[in-house]
C-alpha cells in the first residue's frame, strides 16, 4: 500500500506534535492530513455536556475527511467519545477515539493477571475523565473483564504546557504519575502527555501506555487489513 491518507481530526494544538511523533516512529508510509478546530474544548467547557451541536460538527469533519479521499481517521481528543462514535457511524471508514486502543492494551494486562487489575491514568483535561471512564467500562464490559481504575488530575498541567512551560508541565504529571504506582499498569490519558511515557515507567516501574503509540499501531493494522479485504 502506497502512502495512505489519514486524517487526525484535533480539538488542541498541543496534540499535533505527538501524534505525527508516533506516525513517524510507527508508520512513516502514511500521509496524514491535520484538521483542527481548536474551538470544540472550549465550547464543550462551556456547555458542560456533548450537544447535538458539537455532534453534528464531527459529523461534519469525518465527512470532510472522507470526501478528501483518507484511508482512515484518528481523532485526537479524548473528551469526545459519544461525537466520535455518532461520526464514525457515518463514514465507511476506520474510525478510532485516541484512547480506545490504549483501554485495549490495558485491559489485555489486566487480563494476564488472574486477578482483578488495577489501572491506573493521568488525566491532564478534567472534562475528559468522564467519558473516558464510560468508554473503559464499555470495553471491559465487552470483553468480560473486571478491573479497578484510579484517576489523578494534575489540573495545572495542561495549562502550563499551552503557555509554554513544559518542565512545569512534565514535574506535575511525574507526581500525578507517582500516586499510581500500586497500579499494574498506567495510561496517559492525553496525547500532550504521550512524551512522558518512558519518564513515568522509570520513575514507577510499572507499564505505561500512551494513547498515541497504541492508536498509531491499531489504526495501521485496520487500515491495512481493509486494502487488503475485498
């Protein structure tokens, strides 16, 4: 397959850098275009809950994305789980919310334990914790499994990093990080947090995921998968 087209669809600037890292490392054949409306986390601040309104703007964009011929598409933003799947319903394409693969890989850890596991994540964008925490259930659900999560919210962090502060940024998901370590494995819930993740394992000593290596890797295989079934 010859330089596929992906679309990341992007609700923050800052999640730009990590994804096309990830591409880079994981799958430089793909072309990926960026689309951005960095005006969606803020209404969705501000009204407090996904409208109809915010729905129909994915709508909108995976549709985009399709007529400009993409082979798949990765949104970036993890507080929009519900708009991602109302969009993806629409469009006859792979489709993926950032942090459903990475859920995958933790519960497949969880699932190697014979035991219930606990999970830990660092979640730098408060609105997003919700639905993350809805789409995890619905997975574990799916797939039968029992686990126990613990959440930290080091609240400063992303707004450090959107003012350019990243060692503020990184020593405040470090101590987040360090209240998981009781944990059998740790995800970083957001992709502007991804350059921590081998940071985060030397200082717990636990597996750490990060939502744009495992979305990278799922998003390849589906898209290959699909070139090659009639």
């Amino acid at each position: 397959m010859n330089a596929p087209k992906i679309a990341l669809i992007h609700a923050t600037p800052l999640a730009i850098r990590p994804i096309e890292e990830a591409f880079a490392r994981l799958w430089p054949e793909a072309y990926c275009m960026n689309l951005l409306d960095d005006s969606l986390s803020v209404d969705l601040a501000e009204a407090g809950e996904i409208t109809g309104g915010l729905t129909d703007r994915f709508h909108s964009l995976t549709r985009y994305a399709e007529s400009a011929g993409v082979k798949g598409v990765l949104f970036t933003c993890s507080a929009f789980g519900p708009a991602i799947d109302a969009a993806a319903a629409g469009v006859d394409l792979p489709t993926f919310k950032p942090n459903e693969a990475m859920f995958g890989e933790a519960l497949g850890v969880c699932a190697k334990l014979g035991r219930t596991g606990k999970i830990g994540m660092v979640s730098t964008f408060a609105p997003s914790v919700s639905s993350m925490k809805e789409e995890l259930r619905e997975l574990a659900a799916k797939l039968n499994l029992d686990y126990v999560l613990k959440v930290e919210c080091p609240y400063a962090a992303l707004k450090a990093l959107s003012e350019g502060n990243v060692d503020i940024h990184d020593t405040l998901v470090s101590k987040a990080a360090q209240e998981l370590i009781d944990c059998d494995v740790i995800m970083l819930g957001q992709f502007s947090t991804s350059h921590m993740r081998s940071r985060v394992e030397a200082e717990t000593r636990r597996p750490v995921l990060s939502s744009p290596d495992s979305a990278v890797k799922l998003l390849r295989r589906s898209v290959e998968h699909s070139a090659t079934t009639p």
